[in-house]
C-alpha cells in the first residue's frame, strides 16, 4: 500500500513568487491534513479536510495561504505571495474514517523562500 | 488552546543506555497522546501511543507513561541503539472531532553514541 505523498520534496523560490504544494493521502483515507514546521520548531497545524470539505482551518496563518481538496482525494496548499517566514517543512498526513485511527505522515514538502 | 512543552530538546546517549524525554499539556481534555520518531529526511512516524485512561503502556524497548493529575508524559527507550537516533516528538489531542489536529512539543534530538 502507498502511503501519503508530497511533492515536490523541495522548493526554493522568490520572495513574493507563488508556489503550489500537492498532497497524495493514502487511498480511502477521507481524513487529511496540512502540517509546517518553521525553523526547528514544533510542528504546527494548518488545516484539517474531511473528504473535499474543510473541518478546521484555525491554523492557517494568514490569507496567503490556500487549501483545495477537490474531489476528495489529492490535496494542494498555494502559498501567493511567498514571504521569507513561509519557509519551512510542510508536512501532509492522512488517516481512515474512525477516530481513533492512525495518523500517518507524508516525508515533507521543503520550501524555501530567498 | 493545547500547549505542549517538551524537554529536553537534545539528549545524548552511550549505545545501552536508557533515555527518557519529558511532555507536560496545558489542556486537560487531551485524552490521546502520541510519539512519533522523524528520522533524518523522513517522515514522521508514530512509534507508541498513550490514552488517557491508561497510566504506562510499552512495547519491546519502548514505554510511555502518563499522569493525567500532573498533566505530563514521557517516552522511556531502554537499551538504546544507534539507529534510535532521530527526532522524537510527543502530541497531544482530544477525540472526537478534533481527533487528527495534534499539537506537538519542539522535539527532542537524540544520539546515541557506539
């Protein structure tokens, strides 16, 4: 079985550039999340989908930043304009239906923000 | 909203010796508390997990013990190994719909030394 997916691995971009990061969750998994760690510091969360709908999105930290799921499957955060506190891990993760499932992570998408 | 501390932020080790790394939680509604290990370039994942209507909970080398009055839990590795090295991070969440939305603490980098 695939687990999650990320690309790309790694982004380097122009302060006020765009970029599009894409999550592939574990097939049937309708539970999937958008994950950052800045710097070293603990992981922060970003946003949480139950299947295409958003079910929290209380940690994105600003209007820069969007969230798509259509469909219910692959996921995308954009991130327009970049800014050079953007840079960072981003990490996916995706879990079943039931509550007490697993979480299980993508490997990260790496964005740096020159 | 949730806070974790989690200390020390590194730890090394001779290879057999036991190494321990601490969380405190701020919400007393946290009932689920995972660990996941991250090593060098990889993703996240989930080595041992802890609810709150269990005090210690081990699995070969590795315990987690929680204490709900204090608000704190902690990750035991005995024996350790050099491939152990890693990032280790502790969370916390409620069940339910919040369930997936983990709140980590800062991680922990352990080495340990042949």
């Amino acid at each position: 079985e695939a687990g999650v997916t990320q690309f790309p691995s790694h982004s380097v971009i122009e302060k006020g550039q765009t970029v599009t990061l894409r999550c592939d969750p574990i097939s049937g998994h309708d539970n999937l999340y958008w994950y950052r760690r800045v710097m070293g510091k603990e992981i922060k969360f970003l946003l949480h989908f139950v299947k295409e709908s958003k079910q929290d999105e209380s940690g994105m930290p600003n209007n820069r930043f969007l969230a798509e799921r259509t469909g219910g499957t692959y996921s995308t955060l954009k991130v327009q304009p970049a800014e050079l506190e953007d840079s960072g891990v981003y990490f996916c993760a995706s879990r079943g239906e039931f509550n007490t499932g697993e979480l299980f992570f993508g490997e990260g998408s790496r964005l740096t923000v020159l | 909203g949730e806070n974790v501390e989690q200390h020390p932020s590194t730890l090394s080790v001779q290879e057999g010796d036991s190494a321990v790394i601490k969380c405190t939680y701020s919400d007393s509604a946290s009932n689920y508390f995972p660990w996941y290990k991250q090593e060098l370039g990889k993703r996240p994942q989930l080595i041992i997990d802890i609810r709150s209507n269990v005090g210690e909970k081990k699995d070969q080398r590795i315990a987690v013990t929680l204490n709900k009055t204090a608000k704190h839990f902690s990750l035991h590795i005995t024996e350790t190994q050099p491939e152990d090295s890693a990032v280790y991070f502790c969370a916390a969440t409620g069940i339910g719909t919040s369930y997936g939305k983990l709140t980590f603490g800062q991680g922990t980098i352990l080495t340990v030394h042949p």
